[in-house]
C-alpha cells in the first residue's frame, strides 16, 4: 500500500498568507526549517492563525527566558525541552 504524504505548506488548504504572517514571528534564522514550516502550517490548518500565533509567541518567549540556543522546531514540538526550560530558575 502506497503512503500519500501531504505537504501542506505547499497546499491550498493553507492560507498561504497567513502562513508567512505566522512565519515573520519567527526569528529569521529559522524561517527556511522545511521541518518547521511543515509544523507551523499543521497548527494553523487545525487551530487557526490567532491560536497559532499565540503558541509561537508564548513559546517565544520562554525559548528566550531559558535562554534555548537549538532549533527551534525542537523547542516547538518538543515538551521535554520546553519543560526542561521551564524549570530552570529564571537568570
């Protein structure tokens, strides 16, 4: 049986639009991660873009209060890294 993948970045099913808006949140080091852009369009696709801009900017914002230097699709998709951060004391 032959598995169809679905690009969705590259689907209409995105607003296009709004996907490169929820992109610009992104520092530009980032914005070309194929691997988070996929990411990105599946939260918009599923939670809409005001829900998706909020999880990117509050996780934003704690990948800068731990000071996280990695990518940031990991610090996305990954709650052992979010969590880790979020027990370190503030600096």
């Amino acid at each position: 049986m032959e598995e169809k993948v679905i690009r969705l970045e590259k689907e209409v099913v995105v607003d296009q639009e709004a996907l490169g808006r929820l992109l610009m949140l992104v520092p530009a080091r980032h914005r070309k991660d194929a691997r988070l852009i996929r990411f990105l369009a599946f939260r918009l696709k599923i939670d809409g873009f005001e829900k998706s801009s909020a999880f990117v900017s509050r996780k934003l914002m704690e990948a800068e209060r731990c000071t996280f230097r990695g990518l940031l699709y990991d610090f996305l998709k990954d709650n052992e890294e979010s969590n880790a951060c979020k027990d370190q004391p503030p600096s």
